[in-house]
C-alpha cells in the first residue's frame, strides 16, 4: 500500500495511492498519517477501507504532495554505510555504524523547494532509503525482530552542508540539520509491498546529469540490522525515520564537481518509492 499527504503544507491530509494511480481520501480512517495511526493498525484499516471501496477519489490535479509521515518524533541517520561511499570521502570503512540524528524539523515534501542556508558554499545532495518505524522497539532481539516492527520505506533526501557539517564543529548536526534539509516521499510504501529492501536500486541527478547510481544490497549495514542495533541504544517509536546512508556520488566525493546553487535542481528516485524532484532557493 502506498500512503501519503496532500495538501498545502500544515494542511495535508492523508490518502492511498491505488495501484493504478487513482488517489484515494483518507480521511474517515484518520485525521493523519503519524505515529499514532500506524502504531494502532490503521494500515490494515486503510487496506481495508480500500477493499470495501469506501473512500472517495481525490482529483490530483494542483494538489501539493507533502511529506508522507507527519512531522518524525526523531530522525536518525546512518553515515558511511556504503563502501564506495566511504572510499570516495576518505573515510574508513566503519565497524559499527556511524550513527547521528537530524531535526525533525527539517523534513518537508518531494517536491518543495529547498533552502541554501545563508553563508553555505558546500550544500550536498544524497539519496536515501527511509525506514520508518510502526511499533514502539526497544532491545530487539537481532534482524528478524527489527523487520516486525517496519511500517515500511520512502525516499529520503539528505541534504547536507559539508562545511557546517565537517569544519564547523566535531559533531555533523550543524551541517545536516538546516531549514528544509530533509525532503521525504512522495509515498510510505508498506513493508510487504517491498519485501527485501535489498533488492532496490537509488539514482540521483544534479541538473539532468546523473550523480549516484546505487544499491541498497551494497549497504555495509542492513536495514534489518540497523533497526535492531538502533534499539539498542534508543527508544525506537510509531513514526520516527532512519535515513540508511547514501551510496557513491556525492559533491563531497567528486573533485571539480560544483556544489548546490540557487535554481540548481535535483531528481531522486528509489526502485518501487517513486521519485522526489526540488529546486534549490536562497534562504
């Protein structure tokens, strides 16, 4: 099943994409797509909302796309969780993964535009898949566990400032977590629709050109894996997002290679997710 939130943003309200495109109201089932609605089975009550035919069609056209999940209690982030990626940086390959967390306030829809911070020079660009959260999870016992409480995927944009993040300060917040640095959907793809995350290819281009090709088969840290070692740490609750690390190709990693100005834009796309499209402004 494939939810998402349209409407203008603060206004969104919650709906299934069919299988042939049509959109379809949400709203009798919930008032939104959020931690709530997921922790309380309201994906077998859309599904069956949706068998019953009892929700009426959205008509598409001029509706704005938000974010799929309403705003994340948490988002946390897994860096250097692809070899090549790891190699195109200089960094070592981790031997437990690099973890870091980002403002949930950065999270906004697919296709809105995104802000250059005042004063960046190295604004970057990463695909990523997203995990998010269904059940509460703590101290999961290892990967078969952590697939139980996946509500399922979506596309997730990175979007990183690599002097705030690298030169300003030992820890990466500053750098990740600026004004609409976190573009999701367009659609959460429920996890059995998915089944193996492994299997999905990532693509991003900068202005037509393509940038990274990459798969998550070549994540250092599975999805699986990653859940259940987050859990042991923290608190994993219905609604959060983990960003699972992006593959090769970022401006970071490709000398000579400009990075993000006002107008460039960016396309991303994520096997089975859909695709996100932004232009970028000046805040």
């Amino acid at each position: 099943m494939k939810l998402l939130r349209v409407g203008a943003p603060g206004q969104e309200r919650p709906a299934v994409r069919t299988d042939d495109g049509r959109l379809l109201d949400l709203s009798s089932v919930t008032p939104d797509i959020d931690g709530a609605f997921l922790a309380s089975g309201g994906v077998d009550r859309a599904r069956v909302a949706v068998t019953a035919g009892e929700l009426p069609e959205l008509a598409p056209a001029g509706l704005r796309v938000g974010a799929p999940v309403t705003r994340p209690g948490k988002i946390v982030c897994v860096g250097l969780n692809y070899r090549d990626h790891a190699a195109e940086t200089g960094a070592a390959i981790p031997a437990r993964p690099v973890v870091f967390m980002k403002d949930p306030g950065t999270v906004v829809g697919p296709y809105d535009e995104v802000l250059i911070p005042r004063g960046s020079v190295k604004t970057d660009w990463e695909v990523e898949l997203a995990v998010v959260i269904g059940r509460r999870a703590r101290y999961l016992d290892g990967p078969g566990a952590a697939r139980a409480v996946i509500a399922g995927y979506a596309i997730s944009h990175d979007v990183s400032e690599r002097e705030f993040q690298l030169e300003y300060s030992s820890q990466w917040d500053l750098g990740k977590s600026c004004e609409t640095f976190n573009p999701l959907g367009p659609w959460l793809v429920t996890a059995d629709e998915i089944g193996d995350p492994r299997n999905l290819a990532l693509h991003l281009s900068v202005n037509g050109v393509k940038r990274q090709q990459g798969h998550a088969g070549d994540m250092i840290f599975a999805v699986d894996h990653l859940v259940s070692y987050l859990s042991q740490y923290m608190v994993l609750e219905p609604g959060d997002v983990i960003n699972t690390g992006t593959p090769a190709g970022v401006a970071l990693g490709l000398p000579a290679t400009p990075y993000l100005r006002p107008g460039d834009t960016v396309e991303l796309a994520i096997d089975g997710l859909g695709a996100q499209r932004q232009t970028f402004a000046q805040a």
